[in-house]
C-alpha cells in the first residue's frame, strides 16, 4: 500500500478516471473518496512534471470534467464492444 493510502492498481485507475475527458471528478469523489484538490495533489505527486502541467491545462475549467458545468447531452462513454446486458446475463453478440 502506499503512502496514499491505494495500492498501485488503485493509483492507477485514479490517474486514468482523471485524464478521461467524459469522467467528471465527482466520480472518482464517489468511487474513492477523493475530492478535486485530493486529485490534484495526487497527480503531481505520481506525473512527471511536464506530463502534470499538460493535464492541468487540459482539464482546467473543462465543462465536462465537472458536473455542474457538463451539458446534459454528454452522456456516460460505453465502449461500442462492450456487451449490451438484458436480464442480468450478458447478451451473445
């Protein structure tokens, strides 16, 4: 476990939830308990820093990174091979 408190795989899905344009940081609040700042405090620590500073101009006032400025028309990103489910089994394609 590190110093934060998640181990490396945990780390890891962090830091990709945030460089996701469509995964707003209340996500990752209500997947692991980090708020906006914990993010931010986090990927400085685990980025180098050129790699940091590309990703806090990319989402810095970026509408759909935060729920309260997203457009109701951007919807939840579902990958066109992810299986459709229907009766809690998962449909053959």
């Amino acid at each position: 476990m590190q110093e934060n408190g998640f181990n490396p795989k945990e780390t890891d899905r962090i830091i990709e939830m945030a460089w996701e344009d469509r995964t707003p940081f209340e996500a990752i609040t209500f997947q692991f308990g980090l708020s906006e700042e914990q993010v931010i405090t986090l990927m400085r620590r685990e980025l180098k820093r050129s790699s940091f500073n590309r990703w806090r101009k990319r989402v810095q006032n970026r509408e759909t990174k935060h729920l309260k400025l997203r457009n109701q028309e951007v919807g939840r990103f579902k990958c066109s091979r992810q299986r459709a489910i229907s009766g809690n089994r998962i449909s053959k394609r």
